[in-house]
C-alpha cells in the first residue's frame, strides 16, 4: 500500500519537473520587470520591501519612493534609513489624502515625489525601485497616467519595478508583467485586533 502510494507519489513528482523544466526551457528573455502589487489584503508593501531586502542580498542596489506614507511611523522605512544610507529612498510629505483634506497639497507633494520616482528609473544602477503606494497617485491623478507611463517604459531594461496599491487601473495591470492580487480572507482588524508594531507598520 505505502509503496504503491510511494510510486504513484514519484511519477507524479517526475511528470511536474518535466512540465517545469520545459517553463524554464521556454523562458529566455533576460530583461528587469514591471511587477504590481494590488488588492486590499495586507502583504502588498511588506512583500515589496522583502523583495528590496532580496535584492540587497544579492549586493544589487535598489531604490524606494513612498507615496502617501509621509507622516506613518513605519518599522521597514527607519530600518533602511538608519541601516541602509546607500539606498535612495524619498518619502511623500504629506500623510493619507483623508488626513490631510488639501488636494493642492497632496499635488505637489505627489510631483515632488514623482520627479524623485523618474531620477531613480533612470539609474542604471539600480537593479529595483520600489514605487510603494504609487496607485493612489494615479487613482487620484497627481500625477498624469502618460507621464508615470513613459518613465516606466523607458526605464532601463535590467530594472526591476515594484508598484504597491490598492486599486490598481486596468492599464497598470496591463503595462505590468507580474500581477498579483492579495486578497482579503479575513483580517485581524475586522475582529477587533489593534494593529501590532512591527506588523502591520
Ligand atoms: P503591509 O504593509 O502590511 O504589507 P499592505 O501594503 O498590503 O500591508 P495597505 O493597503 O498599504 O496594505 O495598508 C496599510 C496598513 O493597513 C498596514 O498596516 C496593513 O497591515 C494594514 N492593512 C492592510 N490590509 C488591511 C485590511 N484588509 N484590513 C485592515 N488593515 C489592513
Ligand atoms: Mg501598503
């Protein structure tokens, strides 16, 4: 019984590395991509920060702008700030739209923060740029879809591009080469749970 389970077990394992060994066969373009992080589960910042700790790792350089954040204390942004003074990272001066209540403000925070995005996506250096929170930008047109879009594609090609956000448009998703959607199953906070430090921010 435990061997036939066994066997059926290893041809099944050898039928998937066939499948998956042909995938990496076929994949051979060499070139950075544009990945978008939406959808309103939580995961979407924490994984992108991940990905710039993974690419530190490896000793490529990478650079961070954080739209809408600016007044958030934020664990992952002090850590890079103190630890890391080799990565460029601009934070948005202002704090969320619904805090603030001034669209002009919230504007030219955007622009400012939107020419720093555009200097970093044309650093060859930089093997990622994480865009965190870049969709609300779009969403409430600081910044002009045409303008965000042309820096995106003319970035260098070995760039890698992380773009965080609830609500991305159906024309990011499509610009992107990887989207994922992290959805909301459940989440702590809808029970009652107070948000933790070092958690959720
Ligand atoms: P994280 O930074 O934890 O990866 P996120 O980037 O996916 O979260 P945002 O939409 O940027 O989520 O929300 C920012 C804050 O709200 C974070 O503290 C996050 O943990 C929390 N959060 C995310 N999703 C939810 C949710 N569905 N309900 C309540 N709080 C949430
Ligand atoms: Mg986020």
């Amino acid at each position: 019984m435990s061997t036939d389970r066994n066997e059926r077990h290893k041809k099944a394992m050898q039928r998937r590395k066939a499948l998956v060994d042909e995938k990496v066969a076929q994949a051979q373009e060499e070139r950075g991509v544009l990945i978008v992080l939406t959808g309103n589960g939580k995961g979407k910042s924490s994984s992108g920060f991940g990905t710039v700790i993974r690419c530190l790792g490896h000793g490529y350089k990478a650079g961070i702008v954080q739209f809408i954040k600016g007044t958030w204390d934020c664990g992952e942004r002090d850590f890079i700030l103190e630890r890391c003074p080799e990565v460029p990272f601009h934070i948005m001066g202002t704090g969320f739209t619904w805090e603030t209540q001034d669209r002009e403000r919230d504007m030219e925070a955007a622009s400012q923060a939107w020419e720093k995005a555009e200097a970093l996506l044309k650093d060859e250096s930089l093997h990622l740029v994480l865009l965190d929170e870049l969709t609300y930008v779009l969403k409430y047109g600081w910044v002009t879809q045409e303008r965000i879009f042309e820096a995106l594609k003319n970035r260098p090609r070995e760039q890698s591009v992380i773009v965080t956000g609830r609500a991305a448009s159906k024309a990011l998703c499509e610009l992107a080469d990887t989207v994922s959607v992290v959805d909301v199953e459940k989440h702590a906070f809808q029970a009652g749970i107070k948000a933790r430090k070092g958690i959720e921010w």
